[in-house]
C-alpha cells in the first residue's frame, strides 16, 4: 500500500481540488448548473462552512483564490467539504494549477494544490489577519 503524502499547508492556506461537474464530460461542460453540488454556476470556489465563517464569508460573496500559478476572482459555494479544502471545477480553474508535474506519477497537481482564499474587499492589512487563520 502506498501511503498519502502529507500535506502541511501553512497557516491560512488551503488544499485546492479540481473537478467536474455532474453535466460535464472530460472538458466539454453541457450545463452551467451541477445538480450533484447545487451550485447554479461554475464560476465558484466551494468551501465548508466553518472555512467561512472564519473569514466572514457568507454564499454568493465574491472572493479571489489565489496560487502559485495566478489567481482568480468567484464566487463562494458553502457545500459539505472537510475544514480546509476547496474544490473548484476545472477547465475553469486551471490557471490555478502549477505546471509542475508529479516526479512519481508525471500528472499536473489537480487534487492538491495549495491556495489561499480572502473576500474581494479585503484591504492588504485583511489579508495579513486571514493568512495567519488556521
């Protein structure tokens, strides 16, 4: 059996997935609605509830999640996620992903992807706070 790797993001940061939708094959995405999640659109970064009320994020608030790789401006989706994790639907959020690959398994990172989220209004002194929020 092979073990999982460890993933320690530091404190404030996130474990970013990648996925697709239920109308959505491969890359070609049929509907806008995912009736799986009950998320309307694809333009959202989904999150569990106590992730943001910790960051006084509430549904619908925009919000920027941002990587290494680049960064991007949507929506939040409160859904049934572990503390600590976001998902978001890929084509779309390939610009998050580094072009890195795995040396073990030579795929992109699309299932672990450290990345940190604040809401759009935030000043830079916000995001300094929200960095250190575990």
């Amino acid at each position: 059996m092979t073990p999982l790797p460890a993933f320690a993001p530091e404190p404030g940061a996130f474990r970013l997935m990648t996925l697709r939708s239920e109308g959505q094959f491969n890359t070609v995405v049929y509907e806008e609605e995912d009736l799986y999640r009950g998320n309307r659109r694809r333009d959202v970064v989904m999150m569990a509830a106590e992730d943001a009320a910790g960051r006084g994020i509430a549904e619908g608030d925009r919000v920027v999640v941002a990587t290494e790789a680049g960064r991007l401006e949507v929506s939040a989706a409160i859904v049934g996620l572990r503390p600590g994790n976001l998902a978001m639907y890929y084509p779309e959020a390939n610009a998050l992903v580094p072009r890195a690959l795995d040396a073990r398994s030579k795929t992109p990172a699309f299932k672990s992807v450290v990345a940190r989220l604040w809401p759009v209004a935030a000043t830079s002194e916000d995001r300094e706070a929200l960095a250190s929020v575990g």
